[in-house]
C-alpha cells in the first residue's frame, strides 16, 4: 500500500506525532509542548484550545520530515479519564478537567453505591463524578474526553468516543453500553458520546482542520484509544497470551485476552481492543527505586559487572516508598531492601531479581484470574536498555522476549489508522 497514516499521542505535557507505513516503519516524528496543567487543590485543569494548538505544531513539526500530502488516515489516543463539556457547535462551555483532578467531593461514595464492583469509574478522580458538576451549564449538550473533542475539531461525523476511553467514564465494555447506574446517579446517557470500537472510521478530515494541520482533506479518520492502551498497541503485540512489560519509573504490564479479566481489588480491569481484552496492572517498583539509591553512571557501572547467572539468594520487595498496588494491593507494604551486602553490585543485582519476581508475579496473577498462558513478552522504557536486568528477566519468566515494535504510543494509534483502511500491520 502506498502513502502512510498519521497517530497522535495527546499526553499531558506534550504532543508526539509520527507517520507509519503499510509495513510498520516509522517515517519520521514531531513534537509539540503543552503548557502546564492549572491546579487549584484537587482540581486539575487544561485550556482545550491547547490541546488543538498542540496538535497542529506537533503536526507542522513532522511535516519537515514526510511529505504530509501522501498521508491517508489519522488516529489519535489521549489522557484517559480527560473530560470536558461541550454545546451543540462542539464549543467547550469549561476548562478540561484532567484525568487525575479528585476536585469530586462526595460523588465517589454516591458511585461506590451505584455501580458494579468491576466498574472502572469508581475513585476520586472518577471522569462520572466530575461530569456531574457540568449538569445545569446552559447550552450542555454533551460531556465529550479530550480524544472526542480533538476528533471533532477534526472531522468526526457525531459526538463519538472509543470503548477505551469510555471504560472510566462508566461503560459496560462487556454489555458494549452506558449502564443504567449512569442514569441513577443523574447523568443521563443522552449527554455522553455514541461508543464504537476502536479502530473504526468516524468520519473524513475537514477542510478546515486538513488546512492548519497540512494534510489532505476527506482522508479517514479513525477511532483511537487512550495513552495507556496505544503503548500496548505500539509494542507491536497481537496474539492472545501475548504480554507487554514497560519498564519504566514503574512496572506496568498488559497481557493480550480472549476474555475480559475484572479484579479491582487488584486495580485491574480490561480494556476492550475488538473482539480481544487488554488486561494488566501497575506496581510501584521500578525505575523510581533505582533512583533514590544510585545515579546513573554508578548503575551502568555497577550493571556491567553483574553475573546473573549466580542469584544473590537474597529475597528483595523493591519499593521506592510504602504501598504497593499490583500484584500484591496493599497500601501498607513497606519497602523489602534488606539485609543489605557491602557489595553494591550484589545489592544492585538483588533488586533487578525482585523486579524481575514482581513482574513474573504480576502475569501469573492474570493468569489465576482467568486470564491466558503468557506466550512470550515484549518490552520498553529505560530499564529495557539495562542488559542484566534483560537477563533475569529471561530466567524468571521462561519465555520469549523481545522488544517492543516502538516504546511510542503514537505508534500505536497508527495502527488503528490503518486498521480503519482495512489493514493490519504485520510486526512479529
């Protein structure tokens, strides 16, 4: 197939846009800063005009790589859980409120009241909570997520959001609806988004938008995905039992189902990718507890001397600080750094073996709860690019790893660009 697509990752400091061909391979990049988010107390908030103009400079800044004029379909992802309301012109009536603004007062008890265990809108920084303060706007007609809005400005034929990135909102990826719970706590369904599937065409790029972006107009415009699910696209994994581990400040890892997996006692919930789950979990080891003990030249150092092949028999919990949410939910967990051995590399080497034991247990505990035998495991972020953690890695989880198609979550939107032009990239 001839010419790309375009994937945008909205995040919360920042644009990245990439452009992907046919064959997976990333044509060029461009980047865009987004000014900080306001915060009053709980509340966090962004000016959504932002995050169009952030969209157009990221744009601009890739059109000195490709020729934009070639590309063929656009898909985005943004920050999950990031609402704002809307009139009947897509004109925001307020200030975006971000994904991690717990400004909700005594709504999340209303909605532990209401909804299902499993349901992903339950907390604090609930987008359902935070929608009911926008009721009584004049002129509301609709509470739309930052992805939905910037697909308006771009082109998409009605207010439409994606299953992902309505999961928190409240949706029933299962039942594929909003649940009547919605209703019952008072925000009626006819004041939030139509629901697709990700990866499903919704609409043509305007002529306006094709203009200050430099892209041609009418080419396909697809349903994205969140930021947490575009980096699991962008690992190129697409198998049932195929995991994706980011190693990066924390542990995150996903894990490819064929069946949906609920635990929020486990923090763990499913995202829906078509007729496939995206289930996984986040701990708090990571990155961030290498940090706090050594800088960087001392752990490049210290890791080029390691022998993982002789395990320090030292049983570590790596915490940067207390409390632990996946694999193991406790908010009292206290970090498990000891006895400490005078050799730094022996304690070094420890650690990695107990990130290593905790993402090992994070898959088994998918697999317990219902989720499929972990075939193999793709991986990104910095600690990928540590050799001995690589390989105890390999030792512990006793299966093919590799890594990730691109540690970019753009990437992982174009994939769904191209999925709306009925084509699947081929990444293994």
């Amino acid at each position: 197939m001839h010419g790309f697509v375009l994937g945008f990752d909205v995040g919360t400091s920042g644009v990245r846009a990439l452009a992907v061909d046919a064959r997976g391979q990333i044509l060029g990049a461009g980047s865009a800063k987004l000014p900080p988010t306001l915060v009053t107390g709980a509340r966090r908030e962004q000016h959504p005009d932002d995050w169009w103009y952030g969209l157009q400079a990221a744009c601009r800044s890739l059109g000195k790589q490709v020729d934009l004029t070639q590309a063929r379909a656009v898909a985005l992802d943004a920050t999950s859980g990031t609402i704002l309301p809307v009139d009947e012109s897509s004109t925001p009536l307020a200030a975006g409120r971000m994904y991690d603004d717990a400004d909700t007062g005594d709504l999340a008890a209303r909605i532990a009241q209401l909804a299902p265990q499993e349901s992903a809108a339950h907390g604090a920084t609930s987008p359902a909570a935070r929608a009911m303060g926008w009721l009584d706007l004049p002129n509301l007609h609709c509470i739309l997520h930052q992805a939905d809005w910037l697909n308006r400005k771009l082109g998409s034929d009605d207010f439409i959001t994606d299953e992902n990135n309505a999961l928190k909102t409240g949706y029933d990826p299962v039942a594929r609806a909003w649940p009547t719970w919605l209703e019952s706590l008072g925000l009626p369904h006819v004041r939030l988004p139509k629901v697709v599937p990700v990866g499903t065409p919704i609409g043509k790029i305007d002529a306006i938008a094709a203009s200050f972006l430099g892209i041609p107009a009418g080419i396909t415009l697809a349903a994205g995905t969140t930021d947490g699910c575009a980096t699991f696209l962008a690992s190129g994994a697409s198998r049932v039992g195929e995991g994706a581990t980011a190693l990066g400040s924390t542990i995150v890892l996903k894990l490819l189902s064929d069946r949906p997996i609920f635990a929020p006692q486990y923090g763990i919930y499913s995202h829906r990718l078509g007729d496939q789950w995206l289930a996984g979990g986040a701990s708090n080891c990571g990155g961030k507890t290498l940090t706090a003990l050594f800088n960087e030249a001392e752990l490049a150092a210290l890791s080029a001397t390691l022998d993982t092949s002789q395990p320090t028999g030292l049983d570590y919990y790596p915490l940067a600080t207390m409390g632990e949410r996946f694999p193991i939910a406790d908010a009292q967990l206290a970090p498990r750094l000891t006895p400490r051995p005078a050799d730094d590399a022996l304690f070094l080497q420890a650690i990695l073996e107990g990130f290593s034991a905790v993402e090992q247990l994070g898959y088994t505990r998918l697999a317990e709860l219902g989720g499929p035998k972990l075939i193999s495991v793709r991986h990104a972020g910095g600690g990928s690019r540590n050799p001995a953690w690589m390989k105890l890695r390999a030792q512990k989880l006793g299966v093919p790893l590799a890594a990730a198609w691109s540690d970019e979550a753009a990437a992982g939107t174009a994939r769904l660009a191209w999925r709306a032009l009925g084509h699947e990239l081929k990444l293994s």
